[in-house]
C-alpha cells in the first residue's frame, strides 16, 4: 500500500478534506447523464454535464458545481448511503460498501490516472458534452469500462 493510502482505512468521518477529495479518482463517470428505466435501473449514457470539459473530465466550475447544476450532488460522509447512482468502481461508494479500492485507482499509483485511462474508466474522450449533444439518450448508453 502506497504512502498516500495509509489513511485510506480510516473512519471516513475523520478524513481531512484533502483525504475526502483524494478518493475521488477523477474518472468523470458520475457527471454522465443517467437513465432510470421503470423498474428503477440506471444506465449511463456518454453525454456529460454541461460543466465537464470532455477532454480532461474536469469539472470547470467544481467550486460552484451545485449552484451552477442544483442536481449535481456533493458527496459528504453524511449522505454515502444515497450513492446508488454513483459508478460502481466509485471510491465513495466503495467505503461506504466495505470495499478496496480498485488496482488502477490514483491512489494505488501515487496519483497517476494513467492505469485509469488504460483500464477504459477515464471518460476523458469518451463523451460529449450535453450542451453540443442532440439526439436520444437512449441511443448513447455505454457500459464502463469502455474497452
């Protein structure tokens, strides 16, 4: 385990800031737009939030992302239990699921999103933004990792 994971496994309340936004593996994921079929399914499409630049999945405006976007969800230790949408290799979820983080996690790589990209879980490329994006979104479901 590396240096920046020693803390990985502490109760998440007690997690500095720092550590909260560190497992965050910055893949994009949650900021695509979801489907929910009735019988309460997600899908994820490859169009992304009108905030995210396609080309590196950062948010441009993360500071002011909830003002900007009102469902854009802040995750906070208080409300991991309601991140069902979120991805399922999503580091919050997977504490709040007992579970490790994945091999190609930031983390596990000294923050290199480098084994990210390779394993198909960085959107970076992959999307397009809702705001040049005509058409359905049914037609634009994807499964990641993308391969």
């Amino acid at each position: 385990m590396s240096v920046l994971m020693k803390w990985y496994e502490q109760p998440l309340h007690t997690l500095s800031h720092a550590q909260w936004e560190a497992l965050c593996d910055g893949c994009g994921q949650c900021c695509l737009n979801q489907l929910q079929d009735e019988e309460d399914h997600l899908y994820s499409t490859n169009v992304a939030c009108r905030l995210l630049d396609t080309d590196t999945a950062c948010c441009s405006d993360y500071a002011h992302r909830s003002q900007r976007v009102p469902e854009c969800v802040t995750l906070t230790p208080d409300n991991l239990d309601d991140v069902y949408f979120m991805p399922a290799s999503c580091a919050y979820r997977l504490r709040a699921e007992g579970q490790p983080l994945p091999e190609w996690h930031p983390l596990r790589h000294e923050g290199s999103k480098e084994p990210m990209k390779k394993a198909g879980y960085h959107v970076a490329g992959h999307c397009v933004s809702e705001a040049k994006f005509k058409g359905d979104l049914e037609d634009r479901i994807v499964t990641w990792p993308l391969s």
